[in-house]
C-alpha cells in the first residue's frame, strides 16, 4: 500500500484558489501579496531566495518573475492561480 499518493502514482499539490489580477502579467513578488501568500512585500525577499516557493509545480527563487493567466503559485501547502485581465471589483474570496 502506497501512502501520500494518488491515482496515477503521482502526489499533488494543494487546489489552487483563482486570484484575479488586472493586467495580463504580474511580478511573483507582488502576486504572493495580493494572494495573501505573504503579509509584506519584504517577505518575497526571504521566501523566493529561499526556494520556499513553487510556481507551476517547481521551485522559483525570482520573485521578480513575471507570471502570466493560469501560473499556479505555492507556498506554505497554499496555492493561487493567476486570472489575468479580470475587472478590479471582484470580491476577496481567499480561504485564507
């Protein structure tokens, strides 16, 4: 019996929440703020170089990447996909 796997013989990361964004592409920096994946902007500064964050399934140190519609970002058993070009007054609905 295999534990911590799942059909298919591969482990998954968490479901992503959808986290809408204005314009099509968004810093991986900022992108961790405005998912609430990060409280302040100087924690992108230490959890990028770390290697505590994935993006797309693998770990990504530049928090200066430009993620673009459908990245999936995680962190901490947390993750967010960006929905680019989406109107500004949607609601927050992060479980977070």
């Amino acid at each position: 019996m295999r534990l911590g796997l799942r059909r298919g013989g591969a482990s998954r990361g968490p479901e992503p929440v959808d986290v809408a964004v204005r314009e099509d592409v968004i810093r991986l920096g900022q992108f961790l703020k405005l998912a609430n994946l990060i409280d302040t902007g100087a924690e992108a500064k230490e959890v990028c170089p770390a290697g505590l964050v994935k993006v797309n399934g693998e770990v990504d140190t530049r928090r200066g990447r430009q993620l673009v519609d459908g990245d999936v970002v995680e962190l901490r058993g947390q993750a967010a996909r960006v929905v680019a070009g989406v109107a500004e007054d949607l609601p927050d609905d992060l479980p977070w």
